[in-house]
C-alpha cells in the first residue's frame, strides 16, 4: 500500500533557556491528517471452484500496478505526538537542530470490516535557523 496524507499537527514545543550552547525541547500534541492518495500493488488468484475439502483451485495470478484504494481507506485520522531535540547555537542567530518524534496512530485508517490497521511511524528532524 502506498498511502499519502495531509497532516496537521497541533503540537506544544516546551524549550529550555540556552544551557551552554545548547537548547533542550519536548514537544507533545496530536496529529490530524487527511488521505489524498491511497495506492496499491496487489496479486489476484483466479479460483476456478473448489476441491472435495473445501480449498479453492486456483488456476492463475495476476498483478496489478497502482490499484486506487481510496473507498477502502478512512478519509481522517488522529495521532499522538511526542518529540524531543535540541538546538545547537553556533554564532549570533545561526543554530543546528535535530530531533526524534514518534507519532502513535490512534485510528483505524482501513475502512474494510474486519480489518485493523493503524499508522505509527518515527521521524528524524534536523535543521539550521539562520
């Protein structure tokens, strides 16, 4: 599956005075997102009926590129954020920063009964202010 989405993060970044060179940060929030694209590649196995026990016979399989998943995927969904980094000062306004968040689905993103699926990722931020 090849999903994008629209986030909105509505997060709080609580950040320390300099100690040294460095400033500290936590940040903590949810994250709001919205599907604009759902993707998949995908095997289908043709069943020509079934054996005496009950299995399907399958006679072939087909695979398909880029199938649109979007009716099978919930439009919304939320997430918990918590992040931490810090700021390295090293001149006047010119700082380094890099930091960790995770981002804990809460939502179910498939729309197909029976089926769970939630989004959790860890993203890696870094930067320069200047």
């Amino acid at each position: 599956m090849k999903l994008q989405y629209v986030e909105v993060p509505l997060t709080v970044k609580l950040m320390t005075n300099e100690i040294g060179y460095m400033r500290y940060y936590g940040q903590i929030g949810f994250g709001n997102a919205f599907n604009i694209r759902a993707k998949s590649d995908q095997v289908v196995a043709k069943i020509d009926g079934t054996r005496a026990d009950g299995q399907p016979i399958v006679s072939e399989f087909t695979e398909l590129s880029d199938e649109d998943l979007q009716d099978d995927i919930m439009l919304y969904k939320v997430s918990l954020v918590v992040g931490a980094g810090m700021e390295y000062n090293f001149s006047g306004n010119t700082s380094l920063l890099v930091g960790i968040t995770y981002n804990n689905g809460f939502t179910n993103i498939l729309d197909i009964e029976g089926a769970k699926a939630k989004a959790h990722y860890i993203e890696l931020t870094t930067g320069v202010f200047f």
